[in-house]
C-alpha cells in the first residue's frame, strides 16, 4: 500500500488543486470543483501507477479532502486520466518555455 499525500496548489471558493506526492516524487495532480451538491473530480496520475494505487488516490481524496471541506453532496464524479507529465508552462516564463526547464 502506498502512502500518497496532498500538497494544496490553490483553493477558490468552489474549487482546489493538489499535486499528488508519494514519497518525495510527484505523481499526478488533482482537480476539484464544487457544484452544489455534485463534486466533480479530474485526476492526472503518472503512467507507472496500478489502478489499485488509482483506486487508493481516490478514496484518499473522497475521504481526506472532501470529508475535511464538509459539504453535504449527493455525487461525486471522477475522471482519472493516465500518462506522463510534458512539462508545467506560466506566462511568468512565457508559454514557449518549460518552467522545468528554466
């Protein structure tokens, strides 16, 4: 069993994004959106994980992130894309530069 965890990136009043970490080694991001009593979820995770550690990620954010906002919701959706990072763009390095990179 893997020990993954949440570093917040940014929280609105109807939104949060963390990057995935297991270890010292990101392995995906994810996107939450409140919308009433429906909480939609988008996860990136690295092409390397199982869909067991998928499955755990997900009901670490079901019971971690979202038991801790305390919203009442009546469905939770979520998407799960896999594959690998290409790289992280900001207009603070211009868009044709990876900020990896950089």
């Amino acid at each position: 069993m893997a020990d993954f965890y949440f570093e917040r990136e940014v929280r609105t009043p109807y939104s949060e994004a963390y990057t995935i970490r297991e270890q010292e080694r990101n392995v995906g991001r994810v996107d939450i959106h409140f919308a009433d009593s429906l909480v939609h979820v988008a996860i990136a995770v690295d092409e390397s994980l199982t869909q067991e550690s998928i499955q755990e990620i997900i009901d670490s954010i079901d019971e971690d992130l979202l038991d801790a906002v305390g919203i009442t919701r009546e469905g939770f959706v979520v998407h799960v894309f896999q594959g690998r990072e290409t790289g992280v763009y900001s207009d603070d390095e211009g868009f044709g530069s990876n900020i990896d990179e950089a």
